[in-house]
C-alpha cells in the first residue's frame, strides 16, 4: 500500500499543497521550520487520526483558518481509494470515502497504516505510561481497525462510571444518601467486558512483539540487549489471555478497589491506569538506560511493529522524520538497511546529507510551504 497523491489544504503551515507520490523512498529536504514535518504528520493522521506530535487537533489547523482538508489517493494492488478528511477543531470532524459521505472518520482506519518514526518516540521509553499505552493501541488498532471503536467505548464506559463515581464521592460525604450502587455494579460489568476485550489485545500485541523488538535491538546495537516486556495491569492478569477471563480479572480488580474508588471519586483499575514496562538486560529501561540506548530501544518498537504489521500482510507505510540526524553513523547505516525495502518510504531531514546512501529516491525541496520535486 502506498499513498500515490498527498493533498493539504490549511493544513498546519499550508494554504495548499499538492504532493504527487510514488513507491519507494522520498525525501523531504529543507531548513528548519519549513513544513517537513507538517507533510508527513498529515500521513500519519490519515493511519491514526492523530497527531504524533499534538493530542488535539486544533494546532493542525492553519492560524486563521477553519478547518483543515487532508486528501490522499491511496493506492494497494490494482485498487485506487481516496480519502478526504476534515478536521473542525471543536466540531465533529468528517470524512470521505471515494467521495462518498456516508461514513465516519473511524471508518478511513485501516486504509493507510504507517509506522511512524520520530523524534518524540525518546519519550516510549523516558516518558510517562500514556505514551506507551498510546503506541500500544495505536498498533492494535492498525492490527485491527475495529479495536478504535472498542476504543472508544471504553473511554466513554470510563468517562460514564468517573461521573457516578464522583456523585457517589459526593452522596457519602453528605452522609450516604443518594448512593446507588445497583447502577455501579452495571458499569464495573460495562468496563470489564470492554476493558477485558483491550487488555486482551494489548496482551497478544505484547507477546507477539516482544521477539520482534529483541532482534530489532540486536541489528541496530549488537549484543545490548537482550529486550524483554512486563505488563503492568490489574492483579491477576499475569496468567490471564481471553477476554473473559481478563473480564473476571477486572471485575475482581473493581470489586477490591471500590470503597478507595468511592473515596476518591475516580476509576482506579482498568486498561487506561497500565503501563508496559521495558526492560533492557536485567534493568528497566526508563531511569536506567542511556540516552542512545533509549534511542536504541525506541527505534526497535518501530521496527518491531513494522515488521509485526508486514508479517500479518498490511505492508505500512515508514515515515521517518528527522531521525537520521539523531543517530550515530552506524546505527544509521543499519536503521536505513532495515527500512530501505519498503514499500513506500518517507524521509524528512534538513540536509541531504543526513539521508543515508541506501535510501536512494525521490526528493522534494520543501521551502517556505513550496514542495517542489528535484
Ligand atoms: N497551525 C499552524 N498554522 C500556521 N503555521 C503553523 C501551524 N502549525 C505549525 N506551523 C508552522 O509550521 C512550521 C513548522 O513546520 P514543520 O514542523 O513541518 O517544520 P520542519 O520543516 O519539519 O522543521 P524541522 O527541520 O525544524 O523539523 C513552523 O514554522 C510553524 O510556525
Ligand atoms: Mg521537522
């Protein structure tokens, strides 16, 4: 699958852009602050609905602007589709499918995938639990498109039962009076059955990953590792896979936890409180590894999950925005190995230089939001 036309209209730093594509790689070259990186964040938000570098939408939409047009001709085999998505800060966004309205954003999931490689990926391994739980449901939902919409269920089953919660913090402080729990009951079993169904994924995710990430390790430091994974969930989740047992698990977790959740107003247990904790040789990796051990590690996700996609026959498109700058010469050689066969490659940096010999391609000289072929 590759994207063959990238079309923006105010998008970030674009009145408007049209970007013609072809397999293989391509380079974006230019200055710094240019709108490397505003191209190939587009790409990404057609795989994910996200940003990689922003949680909310509304810095994706031109200053002054209302809304923000990515369009993509998306191209896998013989078939031809094209994706129209609107982005309404505030509002609800839309999408297009072949020109057709009557679909939902979520519905454009899973027509392009990428594997994303940048910068901000230091913080999978140094920063806090969200980020990995991002990169873990943000895989899964590339594995199965479905899972965003078991996705938000969750997060609307959570932000349901936050409420009550609340209101039964509240009803006690006042005594007792006003509190139901028959309806608590009713959505510890809503966020058990969808939270057992994520927690489930994101286990199977992390089992079939985990090999992967070790020998990504291995090509790109030799001998550094070996990468290994720990989940950290509800109690009792350590031996549990299916959804139903992962659903008695959690309800199990929310029944011991519920008087300090009815204390404290807010839902302690579940699939959003986890984190998977890396570990490279007998040390975790966040507190303990180095600044180029963590970039090390970072990277193998990347591959990791490049090469888990590939393996399930959903050839990603790799976008790698200015990481080649970041690496020292040999690991840059060996990253640029490992991604210089895909099928289609996207390269941003500030100078030619920085893109390894391997990546042999096209390049776009991309100055002051003009993106011309060279
Ligand atoms: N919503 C927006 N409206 C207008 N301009 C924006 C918006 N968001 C970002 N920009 C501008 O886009 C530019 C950044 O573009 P981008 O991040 O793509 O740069 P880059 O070419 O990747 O640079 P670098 O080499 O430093 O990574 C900045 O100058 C920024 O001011
Ligand atoms: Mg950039």
């Amino acid at each position: 699958m590759h994207v063959s036309h990238l079309s923006l209209a105010d998008f970030r730093s674009y009145a408007r852009v049209e970007v013609p594509l072809d397999p293989g790689v391509t380079a974006f070259v230019g200055p710094n602050g240019q709108g490397k990186t505003n191209l190939v964040e587009a790409v990404g938000y057609l795989a994910t609905l996200g940003s990689h570098r922003v949680s909310s939408d509304a810095p994706l939409v031109r200053m002054g602007a209302e809304r923000a047009i990515i369009r993509a001709a998306v191209t896998q085999g013989e078939r031809q589709q094209l994706i129209e998505l609107e982005l309404n800060p505030g509002k609800a966004n839309r999408a297009r499918i072949n020109r057709s309205s009557q679909v939902r954003p979520r519905d454009v999931l899973g027509i392009v995938r990428t594997v994303l490689f940048a910068p901000e990926d230091l913080a999978l391994v140094k920063g806090d639990p969200g980020e990995r739980r991002r990169f873990l449901d943000e895989l899964i939902t590339a594995r199965s498109p479905r899972m965003a919409g078991v996705r938000s269920d969750y997060e609307r089953v959570l932000k349901q039962r936050n409420t009550l919660l609340k209101s039964a913090a509240m009803a006690r402080r006042h005594g007792g009076r006003g509190l139901d729990l028959s309806t608590l009951d009713i959505w510890d079993q809503h966020l058990a059955r969808v939270g057992g169904e994520l927690l489930a994924q994101r286990l199977d995710l992390i089992a079939t990953l985990r090999p992967l990430a070790d020998k990504a390790y291995e090509q790109l430091a030799p001998g550094g590792g070996p990468v290994a994974f720990d989940y950290r969930g509800p109690a009792g989740s350590e031996g549990a896979h299916s959804r139903e047992e992962l659903y008695e698990v959690l309800l199990a977790a929310l029944a011991e936890s519920r008087k300090q959740e009815i204390e404290r107003g807010v839902t302690l247990v579940g699939p959003h409180r986890d984190d998977l904790l890396l570990r490279l040789g007998q040390l975790p990796a966040k507190g303990y590894a180095s600044h180029g051990e963590s970039w090390s590690y970072a990277l193998a996700l990347r591959l990791a999950s490049y090469e888990l996609l590939r393996s399930e026959g959903n050839e990603p498109i790799l976008v790698l925005d200015d990481v080649f700058a970041e690496l020292d010469a040999r690991r840059r050689e060996r990253l640029a190995e490992l991604v210089a066969q895909g099928e289609q490659v996207l390269v941003t940096a500030a100078v030619d230089d920085d893109v390894p010999g391997v990546l042999v391609g096209a390049r776009y000289a991309v100055s002051e939001g003009s993106v011309e072929r060279v």
